[in-house]
C-alpha cells in the first residue's frame, strides 16, 4: 500500500469533454469527485475553446465586435467569467484547470479580415500569418486567465479548420511544406506565450499511423525540452486490447503524461458495464517503470450529449483509477467493492445522477452486481472486438461489411502497433470457428451474469430494479446483436474468398439469422423510452442497411461463381 503522501504520479487528472464543460452540475461533480480522490487537475477538452475565450483583439478591436457580432462579444464575457469561477472552486480544492484543444481553430471573422488565407477555395495552412494569429490568441487566453494551469494540444489531428494533415490547399508553399515543420511552428507558436508566464505545454500524439507519431515528437523536441509530452495508453484511440504505445518511456528529457479513458468510448459507452481496472494497473505499472509523471482519465466523449462516466456502473473504472494512483497493489476485486459502498450509479446513460441507490443493505444483489462488473471486461472484450480486432463503430453495429472490414484492417487496424497480428484474419475453416467460439462465450457468459442479476434484484427498492434490470436484459440483447453481426459478415467474407456450395449455404444462413434477429430486437425496443443511448447502440436501421448489404454481396458472389462455371464449360 502506497502512503497517502507519496502518490505514484505527480499529476492525476479528470478529463471532461464537449457541452458538459459547459454545465456547472457537471463540472462541480467532476472537481468534487477529484478532490475526493486525490486527484489534483481537471481537463476541460473542446476543440475549439480558446476561440470562445479570446477575440483576439489584435485584429478586431471591441467596438467593432459589439457592432458586427455583438452575441460572440458577450459569449467570450461570460466564458471567461465562468471559468474563472470554476477556477476559484476548483484551486480551493486543490484541483488545478488544464485546457484541451485541437489547433489550428478560428472564428470565420478571421477570413473576412484576412481574405487572402484562401486559395481556390481552400484555407492556406502554410500562411505564416497562422503562427502570428495562434500565439495572440494565447497572449490574449492568458491575460483573461491568469491561473490557468496551461494547455494541451493535438496538433496533428485531422479534427482542425487549419491543419498540414488534410491541408487542401494546392499553393507552391503547402507543397513543399514538411509536416513536422508546420507542427514546429504550430507548437513554437503556442509555447513562447505560455512559457513566459510559467504555464504548461502539453503536447498529444494524437496520430492515426506510426509515421505521423514520429514527426509530432521529433517536433516537440526542436522547440524545448521544458514541453510536456501527452501519450494515450495505447497508440490508436483507446482500445484496451492494443499494445502499450510504443513511445511511453521514448521521449528523450521531456516530461510525460498517459491519457486513459475509463468511461468507455470503445467498449460500451458506460452503458453497458465494463470494468477495465486489470488492465488499468498493468498498464499504470508499465508507465511507472517508464518514467510517466501524469496520467489523465477521460470521462466522456464530444460527440456523445448524455452519456458520461459519472452517471453508470463504469464509475469503478474511475474511482479504481484514483486509487491506483497511490496504491499499486490493490486488487480489481477491492477497487470494485470500494465503489458499490455507498450511492451507486446505474443508469444508461441520460443524465447526471439518474439514479442512485445504496447497496449496503442488500448483500446478495451487491454479490451479483460485483462478480458482474468483475467479469463485464471479458464480456464486453468478446463483443465489439474480433480476436482483438476493433469490429465496431463507436459501439454500434456495424451497417455494411466493407466498413466492418475497414474497421479492423485499415482505419483501426491493430496490425500497425503489433505486427505480430499481420494477416492474422485471414479466413481459414479454423479461424471462422475460432471467431465463433468468441462470440459464442461472450454470450453464454452474459447470459449468466444476466441471470444472476435479474435472480437477486428483487430486493432493491423498485427503480433501483427496474435499472438492473433493463440493463441486464439489454446487455445480453447487445451480445446477442454483435455475435450474429460477427458470424453473418465473417460467414460472407468467407464465402467471398472461398466460393463454394457449401460456403455459399452457410453464409445465407448466418444472413437469414441476422435478419431474424433484426426483427427481434425491432418488437423488443417497439414502444420503450429508454435514454437515446440505447438506440445508438442497439440500432434496428444499422442492422437492416448491414442485411441488406450482406444479402447483395452475397448474390453477387453467387452470380460470380455460377457464370465462372458455365465459362468453364
């Protein structure tokens, strides 16, 4: 056990994301749930903040903002108000405000001001004028905030207005710009204004391909060694089955920190439970021995407007996360016991505090609920994943075979970090069988977690039931879902490359079972209100487009072979 006075890392932060940022209720219950852990930094993460922050007035003075966009003027009043309060709350609670933000970002008052950025239609993000615009916005950020602790950046993501990723722009300069020189610039940009006030640069590999990886970092290191270098745990998003990003303990003299997510954007959305704490303190080790000196736990996701991980199950993931902050050695099944003492969290999504109940006078319920949330990691890992390939899209169906495909190959093919899974689905009779029996366990052991949870729910006060119990009988419904999606598209692709009768009937039948279950899961959600969460993951249109899609390709395939036949004579 850790003593309280020496935690493992010297930053332990709480991530929040999108309009939750913008929710006192919300914010107050992510510092409150820091301080009560020992964490000490909370992570305020949109794209596009400090363009709701800063004008900047370099280029418009404020008489001229109030007359043209006198909504923008009173919007960065009042965000630069509410951050300082949440600023004040926060530091009396020990708890430090970081922001989180993609550049480059603008507001498009930015081109009526400067019409020469475009070209042939294009934003120019090789203009030098980007690196003058970037480091005023910071100027100006730091002067209406003075107490911010300091920013972390993804400059290499395809999520900008301006970027050398996806730069559109065909004029002589962005041709013969090298990436990692524009991410230079960028980074330098914004380092000069915050180093001259003490504050932190964080700089995220937020990279889809190894190469990208490499310029951003070699970028970093030409500016200053005093920039923080800000790694996911894996290197592609956040899917636990991925190996360690590669470049944790690779970062020369620069300072570290981990970004984890332990709501679940890539297995289950806190909607479904999935407990990640094994693999959490695994990796938590590995970053020790490598030198990290900060980890973050993301919470929620942009994109998602009512779903986070203060209002589900996935909240172990959370609480389990502060705890191995300073003890190494606590068990998965301890960090799991801890958080069902006291109010617990269970609903699916839907709101803050949906619905909380106690736990402590109900020793059989608590039992099912902890053997659940203990094994919901191997469920959820034989669900939405293929033999560790990536099978979903952000938890959802996938709707045709060839986005499947691209799913676990190309856009978050895992063979790129872990080359030891090169071809490793390749379709044999062996490895079809293999892709069943996975998602044959994952069912089979829902299906009893499930039923041990309905058993002893009886006893809890009747909404607390009501919780469990839908969320028992949805999660089975969710496996069910995934385990025909899997055997219907690999029984197609199978068909594709070995066609024959044989392959031919088996792929029409996992097709036609599909299909069925489409129609099951359509009278089974007819009628109900759940919170929308629930339709995104257990959509009956992104099942029947998938149908539909396998049924076409498998024709297609039939005629194929049928007229390669008769040419054969």
């Amino acid at each position: 056990m850790q003593d309280d006075s020496t935690p493992i890392f010297d930053l332990r932060a709480i991530e929040m994301h999108g309009d939750r940022m913008w929710s006192w209720r919300w914010v107050k219950r992510a510092i409150d749930v820091a301080a009560a852990n020992h964490m000490n930094a909370l992570v305020l993460h949109r794209n596009d903040i400090i363009d709701m922050l800063a004008f900047p007035q370099r280029y418009f003075d404020v008489a001229e903002i109030w007359a043209r966009w006198p909504v923008r003027y009173h919007n960065i009043d009042n965000n630069r108000q509410y951050l300082r309060t949440i600023m004040k709350y926060a530091g009396d609670r020990g708890v430090q405000l970081f922001l989180e933000v993609k550049e480059i970002s603008f507001h498009d008052s930015i081109l009526r001001r400067r019409p020469e950025l475009m070209k042939d239609g294009a934003i120019c993000a090789s203009d030098p004028f980007w690196w003058e615009f970037v480091e005023a916005k910071l100027e100006e950020l730091l002067e209406a905030l003075p107490d911010l602790a300091g920013i972390i950046v993804s400059p290499a993501t395809r999520e900008t207005r301006v970027t050398i990723s996806a730069n559109e722009c065909r004029c002589p300069r962005c041709q013969t710009t090298q990436p990692a020189d524009w991410y230079r610039d960028l980074i330098r940009a914004m380092f000069r204004p915050l180093d001259r006030r003490d504050k932190i640069l964080a700089v995220r590999d937020f990279t889809y391909t190894s190469g990208a990886q490499g310029e951003v970092l070699r970028a970093v290191s030409e500016v200053s060694e005093r920039i923080v270098i800000s790694l996911k745990n894996t290197p592609h998003d956040f899917y636990p089955t991925f190996p360690d990003n590669a470049r944790i303990g690779d970062v020369g003299r620069h300072r570290q920190w981990v970004e984890f997510d332990t709501w679940g954007q890539f297995f289950g959305l806190g909607v479904f439970p999935s407990i990640v704490l094994d693999d959490l303190a695994e990796r938590f080790r590995h970053s020790q021995r490598s030198g990290v000196s900060g980890v973050i736990a993301r919470t929620d996701w942009e994109v998602i407007s009512d779903g986070s991980v203060f209002d589900t199950l996935n909240m172990a993931n959370l609480t389990g996360f502060a705890r191995l902050c300073w003890d190494s050695d606590a068990t998965t099944a301890d960090l799991i016991k801890s958080g069902l003492i006291g109010p617990v969290a269970t609903a699916m999504g839907g709101g803050l505090d949906e619905e909380r109940f106690d736990l402590s006078g109900h020793a059989e319920a608590a039992s099912a609920l902890q053997t659940a949330l203990q094994r919901s990691w191997e469920v959820m890992s034989k669900t939405v994943f293929v033999l560790r390939h990536v099978f979903h899209e952000d938890c959802m169906f996938p709707d045709t075979q060839r986005k499947a495909w691209m799913m676990l190959t190309d856009i978050h093919g895992i063979a790129d970090w872990d080359a030891s899974l090169e071809g490793a689905l390749h379709l044999t009779q062996a490895k079809l069988q293999d892709i069943y029996r996975e998602k044959d366990e994952a069912l089979d052991l829902v299906q009893q977690l499930a039923a041990e949870l309905l058993r002893t729910s009886a006893s809890l006060p009747p909404q607390a039931r009501q919780q469990i119990d839908d969320t028992a009988t949805l999660w089975v419904e969710y496996v069910r879902g995934f385990r025909a999606c899997a055997r219907a598209c690999f029984a197609t692709r199978f068909h594709s490359e070995h066609p024959n009768d044989i392959s031919r009937a088996a792929a029409t039948r996992e097709i036609a079972n599909l299909d069925a279950y489409r129609h099951h899961l359509a009278e089974t959600l007819d009628g109900t209100r759940y919170p929308y969460l629930i339709y995104w993951m257990l959509d009956v249109e992104r099942l029947a487009s998938l149908v539909a899609d396998l049924q076409s390709l498998t024709g297609m395939a039939t005629s194929s072979a049928l007229s390669k036949v008769i040419a054969e004579g």
